[in-house]
C-alpha cells in the first residue's frame, strides 16, 4: 500500500489518501461544531474513543450494537442490489421485536422450554420482519408507491404498534411505563457467558448472515436476478426475469435479516420490549452500506466503526453536557463527505475522457 | 373542548397549515425544476433550531425568520450540488442530509432546549377583521400564516405566467432540450432548490416561532418534512393543489385532537400514527389513479372521470435524474 | 455568412469521432453532409452548433475565429441546429416550445408571441396549432416548430440532422421548399444526411465523411457512383429479398386496439405467415410499434383477440409468448434490450435455462466466448456490454436468439448501424427465415423494407392503411401512404 518512488518520497496509494482526507475533513467539522458547542474537541473524541473501547464491558456493549447494526445492514444490501431504497427497515426491525415478545411472553409459563421458545421467537421474527417487508414491496409492485414512502409510512405504524402494546395489552402489571414491558425471567434470556458477556448465538448468527449475504449475492441465481433487475427492470423482463417478484423477495430477505436483529435486541440486549427497541438502527444501517460502498467485505468494519461512535457518544452528555447526537452528525458527515470525494473522482475521470461537465456560470 | 366550534377550527386549520404550506410550496418548486430534496425533514429541525437561537439571542423574530431560511437554503444548495455537480445519487444525499441535519440540530440546539424565546403575535387587519364570522377567523394571524396563503397565489402565478416560471418548467421537463436552446438547466435547478430550499427554511422558523414555539427534543416539527414529500406527489406538483393536500392534513390533524377527546377508549398512538398510513393510502390512490386499466373502467363513470383527472399530475419528466452533456 | 471548419478533431476517451475534418459552407449555400451511420457527422455538427466541445481545430466566421463553446453563444452569431431526435418539450404547448429561449419580459406575453409565430407558419405553409401539446405532432411538424423558433432567433446557418428521416414524402416537400426559401434569402443550409437520393434533391454541394475524415466533395450536377465511392471506399453490396413461401398463418390479429405512442393502435386485422418477412412502415407513432409489442405479448389489446398458431393468447405474458416461440427485439438496444454494467457472460449466464442456484460463471464465459467469436462481436466475455458500439450490441441481441424462433417481432433493428453491420444483420435474419421463421420489422427507412420485405404493411393514425407485397409497391407510393394518402 505504501511504497517509495525513486527521489524516496512516500506515495500512498491514492485510495487511501482519499480516506484518510475524508477522515480528516469529518473530524475537522466535528471539531468546529464541539468548539461552537463550548466544549473542548480533543476531550470529546478522548471520551468518544473511551466510551466505546477503554474496557472490556464496554467493548461488549459497543459488539452487542454491532451484531443487530450488521444484520440489518446485511439484508439491505439485498434491497440495494435490485435497487430498493429500503428506509422501512426500521420498522421491520420494530416487527421482529414485536413478534418476539409475543412468542416469548408464551414462553413464560414453561421455565425449562426457555431454548425452544428462543429459537421459535427467531424464527417468529424473520417471519415479522420479511411480512412487514413485504407489505412494502406489494405496496411498491402492485400499488405503485415508492418504496421511500412505504416504508416510512410504515415505519411509524411499527413505533405506533410498539407504543400501544407496551402501554396497552402488554404493559407492566401496575402502570404503564416507559421502560417497556415486563423484563422476561432468564430463561428467556439468550445466553451469555459470564467472561465473554456476549451470547455466542448471536456472534453465530451475524458471522452466518455476512457470509451467506456475501455468497449468495456473487455466486447465486439470486444474486444476477437481483443486479440485472436494479440496472434495468425492463430488460430484465425480456430475459425470463420477474422484476416484481424479484423485488418482494429482497425485500423479504431485508426484513428476515432485520427481524432477526430486533429478536437479539429482545433476547440479547433488554429482555423485554421497550419504546425504541430499533435505537435507529435500521436507519444507521442505511448509512453504514452507503460508507461501505455496497460492499459486502466493508460492511463489518464499518459497522463496528459506527458501533463505537454510538456506544461512545453516550458518555457524552454525562461527561461534558453535550447532546449524544454528536455520534449521528459524525457518521452523517462521514457518509456525506465520502460521496463528496467519489463524485469529485467522477468528476475528473469524466473530464480526462474528453466529456463535458455540468457547470456553473453562464452558457 | 368537545364542542365544535367552526370558526376555531377554521383558523386553526389556517394557522396550524402555515409552516406546511411553506415547505410544500418550496418543494414544489424545487421538483418542478427536476430536483428533489429529500432532507426535507431535518432541514426543516436544523432551521427551526437555527431560528429559534438567532431569534434569542439577538432578541429579534426578524433576524430569526433570516436565519431559518437561510438554513433552509444552504441545505437544499448542498443536495442540489452533490447531485448536479458531484453526480451523486439525488435519494441518496437526501437521505444522508435528513439525517445529519436532524443531528445537528440536537446536537447545537442541545443548550437552548425547553427555554421561553420570542414567538409572532396575531396581526389583525384593520378593517377586514370586523366581519362578522371571517373577520377574526381569516384575519387575525400573525404574518407568517399570511405570508404562507399569499405565497400560493405568487407561486402559481410565477410558475404559469411568467418567463422565468416557463423556463423553470422546462427544466424540469428536458433539461437536453433546455441545454440546446442555450439556457444552462443546472444553474436553474440550483437556484430553484436554493429557493423551495428558502421556503422550506421558512417553515422550520415558522415553527419554531409561531406554530410550536420553542426548541426542544423532540421540537413538534418532526415528520411534517416527510409528509410535505408526500404532499407534493398528491398535488401533481402543481402549487395549488398541493396547497389544498396541505390544509387538508392540517384538519386533519386538528380533528384528531377532537376524536382523541372524543374516543378515550382509543389510545393516544392511533392518532398520533394516523398521519402516516393516510400518506401511504393517498400516495396508493393517487399512483392507481393512474393506472391504464382504472382510467378505461372511469372513462365510463363521468363523475369518477372528473375525479381522476383533478387527482392526476404528472412527474416532471426529468425529476431526479440531472442532466448529463455529451 | 460564411463558416469554415478548420482541422477539427474531436476524441471520445479512445475513439476519434472527427478526425482533422474542414470544409466551407458559403453564405445562401445548400450543403449536403453525406454519410453513413458512424461516420461522425452528427458529432460535427454538434460541435459546430455549440452543442459539444471540439478537442482540437478551429471555426471561422466571415474569415474571423470564432470560440464558442456553447449553443448560447453559437447562436447569438447566427448558427442553429434541428437536432435528429426532437429537443422540445412534449408536456408544454406549442406556442411555449416557441417561446423558450427567445427574449422576453418577465410576464408572459403569449399574444404577442402568438400573432407573430401564426405569421411566420403562414409565410412557410405550415400548419400548427399553437394550443397543442407538442406530443400530439409528428416528427414533421416538430421540425417544422423547431424551424419557426431558430429563424425567430435571427439564425443564418441552419444545420438540419438527418432531417427526412420519419416523415412523409408530402412533409419533405414542404421542408424543402422552405429550404430553398432559406437559401434564397442568403441563409446558409447543411443537410446532414445518410440517404443519397436526400442531399441530392436538394443541395448544391456535398461534402462526404467516412470513418471521422473528409474523403471529397462535390458540386452539382452529382455523380452518384462517385458519391457512393467517397462514402464507401468499395461499392456496398446489398441484401437481396427473400424468396416468400407460402405457409400457415402464425400470428392473427382480429381487430385489435391497444393506445400507446400518439395514436395507438385501432381495428388492427392481420395475418402473418410462416416465412414471411413483413416490414411496417409509418410516422413515428402511428402504430407499428404498438402493434409489434401486442404481437409479442408486451402490451394487452383493449379489444379483439391475438392468436398464435391458432391459440388464442387472453393470458398477456410475454414469458409465454417466449414459450410459443415469439421474441421482441427493443430498438433501443441499451436503454430497454440490454442490462448496463452487466458483462456479455452474466448476460449468457442470466439466459441459462436451468437456473441452478449457483450460477455457472466458468461455462457462461465459455459460451460467452463461443458466441463471440460466431457472430463476430468486437469485444471478450467480461466486457461490460454498455462499452460496445451500436452494431455489436445488436450482433450480441441477435446472438441470444434461440436457433429456431417461430416469430420474430424486430423495432427498428439497423437503428443507427453503419452498412457493414446493417448488411450482415439481413444475412443473419434471413437465414432465419429461410428456415420457416416470421420475422416483422419496423423501419423509418422505406428503402430498406423495398430491399428486405415481401410484404409491406402501412400505419398510418393507428390504422393499417396499405397491405401490399414489397414488388407491387415503390417508395413514392409508399412515401404517400405514410402521409395517408392511398
């Protein structure tokens, strides 16, 4: 990646240099905006980097937002492929937690079929999430609505649903409160070693989604269909390929993976089902594969990147009264300013082909 | 509570539409040009906050309004620049801006949540707020409610009776075709989405100080940015119609605070969701309105027929794709 | 005024589309552009209109240099271009496509602009609505538009992109003669034509282009062999018509109509025969492409029945026409034929009948490779198909059909080819059918159907008109049946 040319200066590949100027142009904003902030940047990024890493605990709370983070971000790269701007999965990952807590609460009752009810509140939840994808993709082939609005749409009926089950039908026995429902005994809990502290199920599953994901998309059947439907719908209907049904069936993936996401927030990370159980994450998880470039090698990196900034952006507000948002603008930025650099690279490469450029300025 | 009184809810109608309108109209014009600003929603957040904290600290509303609108703009200059000059995906900056912008937004407003700052009062008209029944319900608000009335009168009339109006549209239409006879479409598209994008500013300030005054998290504004997208389709981007989509939502709204008294029974997350599946139920209407085999089966029913061309719009041909020489 | 080009050159990444081209057009000159497909005339056109930069060279007006880079600028001195494919704005009317451009006042002075756009489409004969939408006219009448606007515009060199492609004999008249009227009043005229008989008619010099260079020119009286040299270097052979022999009926239309293009498509009755080559001429719009996409399963008919071998299709799936034996060819090859980043193996692969669920990249490739080298395609299996040229992408489309299709429903297939490619994808679709194969094709180019067809359908408002065999007919007679005159 580095090498030296012949006067001995150092040439870094200029992939590399892009990244690392990209790096530096987000960490130069954030640092305005924390100053405007009134509080001081390197002490911020100290306690950002700290937050997330300086232990082991806190190294597993930033893996626990990795694992749902790279699920989601798995299925999506299903819905991108074909071409789908999947913003409900949101609320898939709602719908999984959902159906979840469903299975689970009929679990309560038999303390030594715990396991069976685990991985029947799995299953339960792809189905949710692929169902509630589902709705999307119908309402896109069949009904002509964009898939933006579909899902965002759907995605506040998701929030709706969740709030109304946690102060109605399944509130805590008493009052209704915001901290969800009922916490769920332990044996309802996917387990974790006391050391480890992170299930060793939900490592298993998000290993198995980035390589079946990564598989399936470059060897399979699927894979092609999905990528000659998203360059050209039409065309693709001419070569045998349903261009509907391929889309409802990405977004079923989507959802599957992103059901599977909100079934660990329940079982793995707050036992029970709370307000914001989805903690954005289907939305970050939009970021994270625009950062990765739809590459599926990048994704894990990026995610557990982001995972960081999440985890340690909570300290934030504790340490120097800053709001924790401070992690979205800094992941935002990122994303932005790494399209900036690619369209800057389109830019020059359109122009060394001897192709006209948009520009500004008078005809 | 639970009476009904018209005129109330017609001025709230009125009133609790302004910042709608505005975003919608900006909107509106931004796709015409071909352009869509999908941040909608955060810009909308970044302005009011951006409004809310100019107008505090330099304890002047004016300055506020400024400095709202000028968010809005810089914004929409971002999408329209990222996508136009930097060819990047129009969805895709959208989105990351929605984001990143609501970000900000909590993030710079943190230190000034919850705190009283100046709002607009009513602005009677002298004369025209003395008759009976219209009087105080059409004409005692304060200036950004007429302010966003007006502005549908001036968008339409701007849009389909003027040069600059024509242009704009032909912009949208085949900005090819607009780059042969020598009128440059990205400087078009750039200053429209500068100026929905100044509109759209307006509505986060209008708010911030008038509607819901005040910032916070959450600020109340959320979600209107998405559901003036959504506008925007069901007005066939035309400003006129959108309006009427606008005002429509804003009763909407309204009755829910009534039905909400009125059926206990139903919890509060009903109505405060039901914006959103109605959004996804008349973007469906609209886009089956257009379906071929609808329209054959309307051709036959007259009144159906009128119905579906009212509701009909079509795209600006080129929206969302800029233009590409050679 | 007088314009030269001087040495341009203009390079797209590899490929040199002008190549060190000059010539001079004098003040109230018809000059004639001849070309075949390719030959980068369109390309020097657009530079000289302002359209695209030049890469080198330069432009003189009145002996100065001029450098403009913009059609802004190429028209306030004086040049305009009616490009080939319509630049307007079909959703507006015709008198605001009229406005468009010109200098105004703020607010909209229709009227105004009305009275004097009716005075100029008297002067020149035209008949134009100002009301309609532009997506009601034909191609004739868009240019005719186009015309009114760049004279309003003070244009004095007005440069014509194969202009008499798509409308009828009657329309070229009109145009023509408002040509000369151009000429006469010391307007300067470049027709840039691929069609000999064209440039003939109506210029006074022409000027020949050939694989990007100037390979002659001439004067009037013309010397057709000579011309046909200067843009062929050999004298082009040509395909030759088929022998028809009579068979079943394959497709039956019974008064089908189905709305699409201007008019759609009403009260069709055909009958297609095995081994028949049936070529559908018209104005863009007036049917044949909507009657191509019915007969192939694309598109319901709103009313009467198709059949295919004497089944009746009801159930529209084109998945199951493909079944019967019928395949579509799209005229746009990369926009509706082909899939863009995708390569010719994945597209090999994506056809594979037996779509197991791990797709076999490795014997793709090799039948990639095998069909490349059988139809000659410039380019290797991992090329993605958008980096081919016009005739090898629709020698790759033509590789994809199965060995023995019962019918073939062809949109415009030679669209854009240069000879060589137009000639070996006649051989090619004739070897079809000699085998037994239907093959219907549309084309804009009536000399081609006379060359090719047996049999020549005539759409004229969604109508067939004239259903007549190809050695009963000639192209005058044609040309007037497109116009509706029968």
């Amino acid at each position: 990646m580095v090498s030296k040319d012949s006067a001995g200066h150092l040439i870094i590949l200029p992939q590399l240099r892009e990244v690392l100027l990209t790096v530096g142009v987000v960490f130069g904003f954030a640092s305005l905006l924390l100053i405007i902030a009134g509080a001081p940047p390197l002490e911020a990024y100290y306690h950002l980097f700290l937050g997330s890493l300086s232990s082991w605990v806190k190294f597993t709370h930033v893996v626990k937002v990795w694992i749902p983070l790279t699920l989601c971000a798995c299925g999506l790269l299903f819905t991108f492929r074909i071409g789908l701007w999947n913003i409900g999965v949101e609320g898939q990952v709602m719908i999984g937690s959902v159906f979840t807590t469903w299975v689970l609460r009929a679990g309560g009752d038999s303390p030594d079929m715990g396991p069976v009810f685990i991985v029947l509140s799995l299953a339960a939840a792809a189905l949710g999430g692929a169902l509630w994808a589902a709705v999307a993709g119908f309402l896109k082939t069949k009904g002509g609505v964009n898939e933006i609005f579909a899902g965002l749409g759907l995605n506040f009926v998701a929030q709706g649903i969740v709030l109304w089950l946690i102060f109605g039908p399944w509130k805590q026995p008493g009052v209704a409160s915001m901290s969800g429902t009922e916490t769920f005994p332990a044996t309802l809990w996917l387990n974790a070693p006391a050391l480890l502290r992170i299930p060793p199920v939900a490592l298993a599953l998000v290993v198995a989604a980035l390589v079946a994901t990564g598989l399936m998309l470059r060897y399979t059947r699927i894979g092609l269909d999905l990528k000659a439907v998203g360059r050209n719908p039409g065309a693709a209907f001419l070569y045998g390929l349903k261009p509907s049904r391929l889309m409802v069936l990405a977004m079923l993936f989507a959802g599957g993976f992103a059901g599977l996401a909100g079934n660990l927030q329940v079982t793995a990370v707050y036992h029970r089902l709370i307000p914001a159980i989805s903690s954005n994450y289907g939305y970050l998880a939009l970021l994270v594969v625009m950062l990765a470039n739809y590459n599926i090698w990048l994704v894990a990196p990026v995610a557990f990147f982001f995972a960081c900034l999440n985890v340690g952006s909570i300290q934030l507000p504790m340490m120097l009264q800053l709001d924790s948002s401070l992690g979205g603008v800094i992941q935002g930025a990122l994303v932005l300013a790494t399209l900036g650099m690619h369209g800057w690279r389109r830019i020059k490469q359109t122009q060394a082909e001897g192709h006209a450029v948009p520009s500004p300025g008078k005809l | 509570m639970t009476e009904l009184d018209v005129s109330i809810i017609i001025a709230g109608v009125i009133a609790g539409a302004a910042p709608i309108v505005l975003a919608v109209i900006g909107e509106t014009i931004t796709e015409k040009a071909g352009l869509i600003n999908l941040s909608l929603d955060g810009s909308i957040l970044l302005a009011a906050m951006a409004s809310f904290v100019v107008a505090l600290k330099a304890d002047s509303l004016l300055a506020g309004f400024v400095a709202g609108a000028l968010v809005g703009a810089a914004v929409a200059a971002a999408v329209a620049v990222f996508s136009i000059f930097l060819r990047q995906n129009q969805v895709a900056v959208g989105f990351v801006l929605t984001l990143l912008t609501r970000d900000l937004a909590y993030f710079l407003g943190n230190p000034y949540s919850r705190l009283q700052g100046p709002q607009t009062a009513p602005v009677p008209i002298p004369g025209l707020d003395q008759i009976p029944f219209l009087g105080p319900v059409l004409f005692n608000h304060p200036l950004p409610v007429y302010f966003s009335v007006v502005l549908i009168g001036v968008c339409w009339w701007y849009l389909y009776r003027t040069s600059p109006g024509l242009k704009l549209r032909a912009v949208g239409e085949n900005p090819k075709a607009a780059y042969a006879r020598g009128i440059n479409p990205w400087n078009v598209q750039v200053f429209y989405a500068v100026c929905g994008g100044l509109l759209v500013g307006l509505s986060g300030a209008t708010f911030a100080l008038c509607t819901k005054p005040g910032w916070g998290r959450p600020q109340g504004a959320e979600g209107t940015g998405w559901i003036a997208l959504a506008l925007v389709i069901f007005g066939g981007w035309h400003p006129l119609k959108a309006a009427i989509g606008a005002y429509l939502f804003s009763f909407l709204q309204l009755m829910g605070i009534y039905f909400q008294g009125w059926l206990p029974a139903v919890p509060s997350q009903v109505f405060q969701v039901a914006p959103f599946p109605l959004m996804i139920f008349t973007l469906l209407i609209m886009s089956l309105a257009q379906n071929e085999s609808v329209r054959r089966w309307a051709a036959q029913h007259g009144r159906a027929a009128a119905l579906l061309r009212f509701l009909s719009g079509m795209a600006p041909a080129s929206l969302g794709r800029p233009f590409r020489p050679d | 005024m007088q314009v030269e080009l001087v040495d341009i050159h203009k390079q797209y990444g590899a490929v040199k589309a002008n190549d060190g081209v000059s010539l001079t057009v004098a003040p109230g000159e018809l000059h004639g552009i001849l070309g075949e497909n390719g030959a980068g005339k369109s390309t020097l056109m657009k530079i000289l209109a302002g359209f695209t930069a030049r890469t080198s060279g330069s432009v003189r007006v009145d002996g100065k240099p001029v450098d403009y880079r913009t059609t802004a600028a190429a028209a306030d001195l004086g040049v305009g271009m009616l490009y080939q494919d319509p630049l307007d704005f079909p959703q507006l009317p015709v008198i605001d496509n009229f406005i468009l451009g010109q200098a105004g006042t703020i607010s909209l002075s229709r009227n105004a602009f009305k009275a004097r756009f009716q005075d100029q489409a008297d002067s020149f004969h035209f008949r134009l609505n100002p009301e309609a939408l532009v997506n009601s006219l034909t191609v004739g009448e868009r240019q005719q538009l186009e015309l009114l606007r760049l004279l309003a515009l003070g244009i004095r060199l007005l440069i014509l992109d194969e202009p008499t492609t798509g409308i009828s004999a009657a329309q070229k008249e009109v145009l023509y003669s408002a040509l000369r009227r151009l000429a006469a009043e010391g307007k300067s005229v470049l027709l840039v034509s691929h069609k000999l008989e064209d440039v003939e008619a109506l210029c006074d010099r022409v000027t020949v282009l050939r694989l990007g260079r100037v390979t002659g020119s001439m004067a009037r009286p013309f010397d057709t062999e000579g011309l046909l040299r200067m843009m062929f270097g050999t004298p082009p052979h040509t395909p030759t018509r088929s022998a028809q022999p009579a068979g079943n009926a394959v497709l039956m239309m019974d008064r089908v109509s189905s709305p699409g293009g201007r008019s759609g498509l009403v009260d069709c009755s055909v009958a297609i025969r095995q081994g028949e080559v049936v070529g559908l001429a018209g104005l863009e719009g007036s049917g044949q492409d909507v009657f191509l996409r019915v007969a192939g399963g694309l598109k319901p008919p709103q009313a009467g029945s198709v059949h295919l071998s004497g089944q009746s299709m009801c159930d529209f799936n084109y998945h199951n026409f493909n079944k019967l034996g019928v395949f579509f060819l799209p005229s746009a090859r990369l926009e509706e034929g082909l899939i863009p980043e995708l390569t010719i193996t994945e597209h090999v692969a994506l056809q594979d009948e037996r779509r197991a669920f791990r797709v076999p990249y490795q014997a793709a490739a090799e039948d990639a490779a095998q069909r490349i080298e059988k139809f000659r395609i410039k380019g290797s299996p991992q090329t993605p198909v958008e980096e081919l040229s016009g005739g090898n992408q629709q020698r790759l489309l033509l590789s994809f059909l199965p060995p023995d299709p019962r019918l073939l429903l062809l949109e415009n297939p030679t669209r854009g080819l240069d000879l060589e490619s137009v000639n070996w994808v006649w051989q090619h679709l004739q070897s079809y059918s000699r085998k037994g194969t239907c093959i219907v094709f549309s084309s804009p180019e009536l000399d081609e159907i006379l060359m090719v067809a047996g049999r020549v359908l005539v759409f004229f408002n969604g109508r067939v008109i004239m259903d007549a065999a190809a050695a009963a007919t000639d192209v005058q007679k044609l040309g007037r049946a497109l116009a509706g005159k029968v």
